[in-house]
C-alpha cells in the first residue's frame, strides 16, 4: 500500500494507543508478515514490549498471526486500522436504532476491543449511574438491551482462531449466553460472583456495519435525486434483498411486487402506499440505474443493482471533486468525455460550447492532474503518405478512483496533524480548563456558593477564553472535515469492493 496510507495508519495508531504500538503496527505494514525475532532486529525494540503491543493489535483484530516454518508470523491488515475513523459514525447509527444504553454498550466494546457481555452491562450500569442526568435502567434493561445489539447483528461472539485461513472462515456466532442478573447485580456491588458468561466475549461486527453505512449512502443519494417517499421505498427494497441474497452480492435476486407492497403498507408512508406503481417506475427508468425490472410474473420482479449503483455514485462524487477543484467549465469537459468515452480534442471544444483557447487549457489541466487520460491511436494509409495520429481522450474510473482515495489518506493525515498541532500547541490552557471545571463540580458536590464558583471562573483571563473558544472551534471544524472527508473515502472504497 501507499506511503500516505502507510503514515495515516501510524497516526491513527499513535493517537490511540501510543508510540510502542505505533512503531510495531508500522514496521508490520512496511515489511508485511514477520516473526517475533524480525520485528525486534528492525524496531530494536524491547521483546516484551513488542509482545504487549502484538497482544493489543491482536485483541483489536488489526493483527492475525499463522504458523510458517515453526515460527510465528504476525501481519496487520491496515484496512482494519482505517476502520478506526468509523468508530464515531457506527455509535451514532446504533443510537439511532437502539437507543442511547446501545451506543454506551458499542462504545464499551470498541474501547476494549473484545468484553464479556456481564462486563458491558456492569460498565454502562456504573457510567450511566455517575450520571445523574439520566433515568437509571434495570440490569434486566441493559440485558435486554444487549441481546437487542446481538440480535442485530452488531456484536457477535470473539472465537479463537489459530490462523488466517480460520480468521477468513470464521462464521459469525451470535448465541445468546444465559445470564444470571442476579450474579451481576453482585458484581455491581463489587463481590465476586460468577454471571455465567466466563470466556465467551463479544466483538464489533464490523461487516454489518459496514453493509448498513452502505445502505444509508443509497438511501440519502435516493432522497436527494426524488424525494423521502423514494428513499424510504428503496431502503424497503434493499431490506428485501438482505432477507433472499448474499449480504455482497453486486445484484439482488428478484424481489416480487407483492412482497414490496406488502413490505410498504408496514411503513408510516401513506403518499409511498397509493403511488408505489409510479415510484417504482420513476426509480427504474432514473439514469442512477438502482434498480431493474427482470420480470413480469406476479405483477412484476425487481432487482437492486449494486454494482450499477455505486458506479453511478462514484462517478457523481469525481464530478464535484473537479468542479470544486477546477470550476463547473472543467466539470462540463469530465462530464462530456465521460458521455462520449473517447473524443478528440476539437471535438470537446465544440461540443463543450468553451472558447477553444479556454477549452484547450481546462483539457490539458485535468490531463496533467490525471483525471483525463490519453491514447494514441495511428492511422496508417498508402506507403507514400504520411501517418496520420489521433489524441483521444478518455477517463479511466478505476485509475481515477484510486487516486481519489490517495488524496482522501493525504487529506485525513493532514487534518489530524493539524489537530495534533493544535491541541499541542495550547495545551497550557486547555489542562487549565480542565483543572478548572474538575474544581468547580467539586465545589458543587460540596455545597458552594455562587461567589466562590465566579472566583474560579476568573481564574482565566478574557483573551486565555477568546483564545480557548478559538481553538475549540478549530478542532470541532477538522473532526467535522475528518469525518466528510472518510464519507468520500468509504464511497470510492465501495465502489473497487465491487468492481
């Protein structure tokens, strides 16, 4: 992989978990599969050290190991490094879904890695008891709410596995252990008691998560192009196609009319219900090409088009990418040399109804910044006449996709660089916030007057907050720019996992 996925993967390993899982994790992905004794000669790090930092990479999944030649070889598997961007958009989906306990338990989870399901529940049981701004749930609550995690498939059982080939095989396990509530009120209370769930942990399904990312990128681009009533009909539809075909299938199976009204008369869409004919038939003939009609029988079958979908979304994030970067001129140039797949370059300057000298530079400037590329092609005629040569352009979308996602690792790193530095570089102030707020809500628990909490608050001077609020902004903004920036990313990596 890229020198820039390589430097993201080690920032993002720096941030969270330190420098000694850092230089493990790098010297792994810059060397690939390696023994034990290999990654000390290059790292010249301590062997404990190492083996602490393996264990945690392992634990997290990043790491798989395998036996070669009566030795054990470690390799990490960098796109589960890259999933570590993710974290905050997965907990936001399952509260949507389950609620906020459910997002608590995902969190739990994520931080650790792999838990035992008494664990999660007493963690989120003593989380949400120092917080007295919420209700407290029931151990029997937050055990429901576990088993609803399960049952969606968001968490699933941590088997050992002994190699690659097993990791790669590995069926999810989503087995309910029997849990004794009583025993983990116990453990609540700080005894020892036994919940009936020694050894059997619980891991993120990542895969399911990253199937339902997908599915809302569907969704909202349906929104967008007609209305909700579309986007609610085609999330139905891909509910559908989960229940009959392959969770990575590039086409569903056919999905009978009957079976969509049926599926639709359960939503709280009235206008969806009385127009589904027309709504199909919208979205069939649309150029987004989500969906397909394969057959007539019972009413008409339809299939959803993956493949085609996110082609068609690849393509539609590449066109803003140009006009933001180029202007809606050069936009207009992508889009006709994508219509015409070859053309010449008189041929843009007429068609693209561009001034020729304008029209000319806009071509050879996407050319040279690689989202045009070139062909040549030789006509040759009589041995007497000269041969004449023609300049086509085209668009490679894999080519062009790739380099996208390039640019998506190079943007993320900068971004957390820059928040690195900001944080670095105030940090005086933002540990005297800390110090500040950690004294006033002990002042609080004990009873303190108004007087005495304005003293504190003017411990910090005007400019210290002016300056504190200025470097707030600046991080939420590059948290906010790191997450677009890995919804574009996420979207060009769909659409290489399906062609």
């Amino acid at each position: 992989m890229s020198l820039m996925c390589r430097k993201l993967c080690s920032s993002i390993l720096c941030e969270h978990f330190g420098n000694i899982v850092q230089r493990v994790g790098e010297d792994l992905f810059m060397h690939g599969a390696k023994p034990l004794g290999l990654i000390r000669f290059t790292t010249k790090l301590p062997v404990a050290k190492i083996k602490e930092a393996l264990c945690v990479l392992i634990k997290y999944g990043f790491v798989t190991y395998q036996e070669a030649e009566k030795k054990m070889e470690y390799s990490l598997d960098y796109k589960k490094v890259l999933i570590i961007l993710r974290y905050p958009r997965y907990m936001f989906f399952v509260k949507t879904v389950c609620g906020d306990e459910c997002e608590m338990m995902l969190e739990e989870v994520l931080k650790h890695g792999c838990m035992t399901a008494s664990e999660v529940i007493v963690k989120v049981y003593k989380r949400i008891e120092q917080s007295s701004s919420e209700e407290q749930p029931t151990v029997s609550v937050l055990k429901e709410k576990f088993e609803l995690l399960v049952k969606n498939q968001f968490l699933m059982r941590s088997l050992p596995s002994d190699s690659i080939e097993e990791k790669t095989n590995e069926k999810p396990d989503f087995r309910l252990p029997d849990l004794n509530l009583a025993a983990i009120t116990k453990k609540i209370e700080g005894n020892n008691s036994d919940p009936g769930d020694i050894k059997i942990y619980w891991k993120v399904n990542f895969d399911r998560f990253t199937q339902d990312l997908r599915d809302q990128i569907i969704v909202s681009a349906m929104n967008r192009r007609l209305d909700e009533n579309a986007g609610e009909l085609i999330r139905q539809l891909l509910f559908l196609m989960f229940l009959r075909t392959a969770s990575w299938a590039d086409t569903s199976n056919p999905i009978p009319l009957t079976e969509i009204k049926d599926a639709v008369r359960k939503t709280n869409f009235p206008l969806l219900t009385q127009h589904l004919d027309q709504y199909l038939r919208l979205i069939e003939e649309d150029t987004s090409q989500f969906l397909k009609r394969v057959g007539d029988s019972g009413g008409g079958q339809y299939s959803v088009n993956m493949k085609e979908a996110f082609n068609q979304l690849a393509w539609a994030t590449l066109e803003n990418i140009v006009m933001e970067r180029f202007g809606s001129k050069a936009a207009r140039i992508f889009r006709l040399v994508r219509e015409r797949k070859y053309i010449e370059q008189e041929q843009i300057q007429q068609l693209a109804m561009i001034p020729a000298k304008e029209a000319k530079h806009l071509t050879y400037t996407l050319l040279q910044e690689n989202y045009l590329q070139m062909q040549e092609i030789k006509k040759t005629g009589v041995s007497a006449t000269p041969i004449k040569t023609f300049f086509l352009f085209h668009i490679d979308l894999n080519f062009v996709v790739r380099m996208e996602i390039e640019h998506c690792y190079h943007a993320l790193y900068n971004t957390m660089q820059r928040r690195e530095y900001e944080i670095s570089s105030n940090k005086r102030m933002i540990d005297k916030q800390l110090r500040m707020q950690t004294l006033t809500s002990n002042l609080k628990e004990h009873g303190a007057t108004e007087e005495q909490l304005a003293e504190i608050a003017e411990l910090m001077t005007p400019s210290e907050k002016q300056q504190l609020e200025k470097v707030q902004n600046t991080i939420k903004k590059l948290g906010i720019t790191e997450l677009q920036i890995d919804e574009t990313l996420f979207l060009l990596s769909m659409y290489l996992h399906y062609h």
